[in-house]
C-alpha cells in the first residue's frame, strides 16, 4: 500500500516534535562543527561577506559562522517555530543575526545583496511543484551580488536508491521512540512517520515526501538556474557511525557562482 502525502506538509512538520526526531543530525553540535568546516573549505568566505541561510531552520549554522568571526549573517525559514528558536539562541549568545519568516521562492529581499547563499540540511526538493527547486536556486541567483557563491546540499539520491530501508526505527531517548516506512517512487522518497512515547503513547503520525538528486541532475538544475563552474562533491558522509539516518547521511555539496 503506498504512502499518500499531504502536498503541503513541509509547512507543518518542522516544530518542536522535529528537533527530537532529528536530533541526532539537526542538534548535534560536532556534526556542525564539520559541516561548516566543510563550507569554509569548498567555498572562499570572507568576514565582511553578508551570508543568506536560506532555509536555515533554527539556524544551526548561522549560529556556528558568528561564532566563527562571520557576523553577517540573515537567516529565512518558512517555519515560525524554528525561527523563534534561532532568535532565542541568538538572543543568548547575544549574535545579532537577521532572523526573516519567508518563503524560499520568493524571499523579499533586494537583489544582490549578499555575497554567499547556502542551502542546507537537504532543504531542496520538499515542494510537490514541479518547478520549485529551480524557482528556489532562481531566487538564490537573484539575490546574490555578481560572483557571489552558492553551496547546496543535499542527499545523494544514486546512494539512497540503493540503500534506502523500507522501515526503520531509532529511540531517541529512555522514552521516545522514532518509526518510519518508506518508499521510492519515481524521484521522490515518500515517508510516513510516528513518534511514540513509552509513557503516553502516540506523539506524531505524519507523512513527508523528498525528491532525490543524483549529482548530474543537480549540476543541471544549478546551471539552467544561471550558475557557473558548478561542482558536485558526492562522498560526505555526515555521521560517522553506523546507522539509519534517511536522508542525513550520505549527502552531496555543490557549489556555483554567479557570473
């Protein structure tokens, strides 16, 4: 029986009950901590560049690259929840990031106005509309000053097609605990999920569906976005121990530059 979606679920999911489920990814600091290590690597960030953390959720990133000496940073997330949490944690460490409730396809702000633009935590591929990931990486284009630099990433989509469980299950703590069936279809991985507490039973049922990448199909969206000397690294493997962690591990950067 195949799982159906609410197309519209992106808008919901991303709450509280989230940042307990993924928090092995989401909340960890030391993965991070390599991840920006990793960003800093693949693409030449200055301290005075304004940085864009377009669907930057409760802005994780934003939050290491201030720490890091990178104090330009905005921040656009669709979900209210996940920004009043950045606002709270910038707030606390008293880091005075651009906090912006948005929509990635259409955010606003004024063109070429900032000089990176990073997507991350596998936030393309969420909207069922067809044409959402290039109007997203469009606008990405737009808002970035003449040889800005973007980095996406992503899931490896050739991995997960071979990987990928049909269940999987993982507890999160004495008393959570996190089940998932899952599906692919075509190029979307469609998933349903519950959240059960040992102590007062059912938390969450929810469904969700990603489209996947292979690294060819994402060097193509880039480049027909209007990106340039667009490359793919395709083995980062996120955690370094075993496990199933969907769609946070093995996971593909790309960068581009507007010309």
């Amino acid at each position: 029986m195949s799982i159906s979606v609410d197309p519209e679920w992106w808008k919901k999911i991303f709450d509280e009950i989230y940042l307990i489920t993924d928090a092995r990814s989401v909340c960890n600091a030391d993965l991070t901590r390599r991840e920006v290590d990793l960003i800093l690597e693949m693409i030449p960030v200055q301290p005075h560049h304004r940085i864009l953390d377009l669907c930057g959720g409760h802005g994780r990133h934003s939050l290491e690259l201030c720490s890091r000496g990178f104090p330009n940073c905005s921040l656009l997330d669709y979900s209210k929840y996940l920004i009043a949490h950045a606002r709270s944690n910038a707030e606390r460490m008293r880091y005075r990031i651009e906090l912006i409730e948005g929509d990635a396809r259409d955010t606003g702000l004024p063109a070429e106005s900032f000089d990176v633009v990073l997507i991350l935590g596998n936030s393309l591929g969420y909207i069922a509309e067809a044409e959402a990931d290039e109007k997203i990486l469009l606008e990405a284009q737009r808002v970035l000053r003449k040889n800005g630099r973007i980095l996406v990433d992503v899931t490896d989509g050739s991995t997960v097609k071979k990987s990928l469980t049909p269940t999987a299950w993982h507890e999160v703590d004495e008393d959570k605990v996190v089940c998932r069936q899952r599906e692919f279809i075509k190029q979307r991985v469609n998933a349903r999920e519950l959240v059960l507490s040992k102590k007062e039973g059912l938390i969450r049922d929810s469904t969700y569906s990603i489209r996947v990448f292979k690294p060819r199909e994402l060097a193509e969206l880039m480049g027909k976005a209007g990106f340039r000397e667009v490359q793919v690294q395709s083995d980062f493997r996120a955690h370094q121990t075993g496990g199933d962690y969907g769609f946070m591990n093995c996971r593909m950067l790309a960068v581009g530059r507007k010309s």
